[in-house]
DNA sequence: TATAAATTAGACCGATCGTCTATTTAATGA
DNA sequence: TCATTAAATAGACGATCGGTCTAATTTATA
C-alpha cells in the first residue's frame, strides 16, 4: 500500500544488487489492481488507470503480463489466495468457540470495508456480476474461489456441530453454500449504502437461521 | 422484446396519424438499454452498442435523451416500475395463500432468468455494485427503487402473519430487507453458475427462516 | 406556399482503450 | 574488454469511446 521507498524506476535491465526491485514492479501492479477491481470490477477498468496508481509506465506492463485477460486471472488467483488465508486466521482460532470465529470474520470484513469507507467491495462477485463481459475462462477461476471459501466456511460449522453450538441435523455444506450467496448480496448493498448495516442484517439473519431462532 | 411490425424508420418528422411510432424510437431504446444494462452494467456499456441493437441512428439518440446519465436516471426509473408492477401481479393475486405468493414470484423471477440464459440479471444490482464508476445521482436513485420493492415485500410478510403462515413476532420489515440483500447476492450467483440452484438455495434458506425451523 | 417542428444521418473531437515496437541499461560469456 | 543477451521502460499506434454538432429530410402548420 505504502511505497516503503521513493524507488527510482530507471529504463534498462536493473542492477543485480537490488534484484529486490525485479518483483517489486509486478507486485505494485498486483496491488494496485486489486484496489481498482474490487472498486470498479473488470471491464470498466484501464490499464492505463491501474499504471498511473502504482507509478509504473505503460510499457513495464506488457513486461510483466501478457494481456489484460492474464492479469485479470492473475488477480482472481492472488484475490482467493488472500482472502483464503483471512478466513483461516479467525476460522482456525482456537480461542473462539467455531459460532465467534465466524463472527470474528465478520467484523474483520466489515472492518475491511469501513475502511476503504464501503467503496471497495468483492472482487470475486464483481466479477461474477460483470461475468457477461468477462473472458469465459474466468467463470470456472471464480467458481473454484466460491467452492474452496465455501468448503472452509463448512468447515468451522461442523466445528460448531461437533461443539454443539448448533443443530446436529444442520446441513453444513448446504449452509456454507448459503452463506456466500448471502454474503455477496451484502457486501453489494453495503457499498450501494455506503453502511455496514446490510453486513449485519444478513449475518444476525444467517445466524438465527442457524440456530433456528 | 419483438418487433411486431418491421416499422421503417424514416428520416424527417413523422406523419402525425402514426404518432406511434413518435414513442417508438424512444421505447426502443429504453428496451435495448434494459437488456444490455441488466447483462453488463452502465459503465462498460457504449451508447453504440444499444443503438446497434435497437437498430436506430446515433442522431436520434441524442434527440430523445440528454445524455448517457440521464439515460441511465430513466432506466432506473424504467425497470423499477416494471419490477414493482411484477411484484404487485404476484403479491396480490388473492388465489394463492401470502406465502405461496411470495413463491411464485421466485419462479416467476427463475424463468425471466433462464429464458435469457442467466445472462441477464437485475438492473439495480448490477448498478449497485458498480457504484464506485457511477454518476452520484444514482446512487439515491438506486435506494429508492430497493426500498420500493423491500415496502411491498414487507406488505405481503405482514398478510402471512394476518394469515398464520409466519409468526406474530416476526418483524417483517427486517425480514423484507434480508430478503432483497440476499436475494441480490443469489441473482449474482446464479449468472456465475449459470443455473436456478442459487435462487432456489436462497429461497429454501429465507422460507425456513420465516417459519423458524 | 413558406416556415417551423420533428427526426435521422453521420462526420467530428479529445480522451482513452489494449497492444506492440523501439530504446536503454546492466549482466554475461568469451 | 567487448559483443551479445536479458530486463525494463518509453511512447507510438490504430481502434473505439461518449458526446456534440451540422446538415438533410419529412411533415405539420399558418
């Protein structure tokens, strides 16, 4: 986010000594892309736009991507990847009963939004909103990002299953699925409202569900 | 949707017995505005391709409408009544029980989708995610329109409490409002997955909250 | 019959789109 | 040490965007 060091960015094969620099272009593209997109979504967004945030000129992204298209599938993959590990740093927090840890998540999320006051959404479903005008290969990349992050969220129901924080008949799977539906929608909402209310009527709303109120 | 009659479309002012066809261009390019924007959004869609589709000359274009924003005010506009009156048509119809209503606009709302493929979605959900490449002015707009539909949803909740379907404590308002934030998150996914699955797991998931299993 | 109103035709502008070639700099190998 | 190659940036390119504008055409009106 922040650029540590007013790096120069000079023209021509960089000095060995700060290979540091090699990766550190691609990197900020990565970045950079990653704030447009879950602003702005795919289609609608230039190359040019995502080079002037980071700093880096026209040229240097040919460098490092093949096209827009593989960049975009490079950001899908980094996006999964991130917010994975997210849901594993409060799902897998053993000091939270399973029902906390999702709370926990939440208010994480919420956090994330409040912060970038509710201009930033989710990349995966701006994508998937967008996916009409969308390469056809990101369908299935998507896809894989919901079903990994739904089997993770199964996960720590069945946690709260076995600690009987809900129903032993709960059909985890089916819940999780719901969820992500859910959740998408309100993460939508909370950036039409500009609020982190719709986050939380849908997760008191999933609750009770859960605990068939 | 079809062309009735294959009207040509003639340069000069029209005859004054037809005065039809005054309307004519004008609707045409309100409907090929409504399915491009509910598959692609506002952003990402040329004014180019709508008269493409429509079949109607760039000059006229700007004879009917201001310009590409307040096309868009009066697309919101356009598909937020036509929405409610969709809603209205189920939520009234007297032979079936609130809650059977409330059904039969889901699979009114499944078949509208699966007739195009899952390509197109809603208007206002798509708009809504795209908020941040938005014309401000939309964003009230946009509101209006869910508050319209959570206010006649709430309505035919409350005469499924009078009838004994749901609980006397539900708050029905509260639930409207679940009901459209999930709702929109199911639509999203339904395009991803190209498939009824989302709307019918959201459907499942919000019926089983009302009655509290 | 002359003028005004309504509509379409399509050229045009500056900006921006994604892509590509040329240039510059440093590492490498003989 | 010097030619060659690798790595990176610079910026031109043609296409297309939203938006505007003038001209042409047709009918209504007075």
């Amino acid at each position: 986010m922040n650029q540590t060091a007013p790096i120069k960015r000079k023209r021509g094969r960089p000095p060995k000594a700060s290979s540091a620099e090699y990766r550190d272009t691609r990197q900020e593209l990565i970045t950079a892309g990653l704030a447009v997109l879950t602003e702005k979504g795919y289609s609608y967004t230039g190359i040019d736009e995502i080079l002037r945030k980071a700093g880096v000129p026209k040229g240097s992204f040919y460098h490092y991507f093949d096209n827009k298209e593989s960049f975009g599938r490079i950001l899908i993959e980094a996006y999964g990847r991130y917010f994975a590990g997210k849901l594993d740093r409060w799902f897998r927090d053993s000091s939270l009963s399973p029902l906390q840890r999702l709370g926990a998540f939440v208010e994480d999320a919420k956090a994330g939004m409040e912060k970038f006051e509710f201009r930033r959404g989710c990349l995966i479903g701006n994508l998937g909103q967008e996916m009409t005008a969308l390469p056809d290969a990101f369908r299935a990349l998507l896809q894989d990002v919901f079903r990994d992050w739904e089997r993770r969220t199964a996960e720590v129901l069945r946690e709260a299953q076995q600690a009987g924080e809900i129903a032993a008949h709960t059909q985890c799977d089916q819940m999780a699925h719901f969820f992500w539906i859910g959740w998408e929608g309100a993460v939508l909402r909370a950036k039409l409202d500009q609020s982190p209310q719709p986050l939380d009527q849908f997760t008191e709303g999933f609750l009770s569900l859960l605990q068939g109120n």
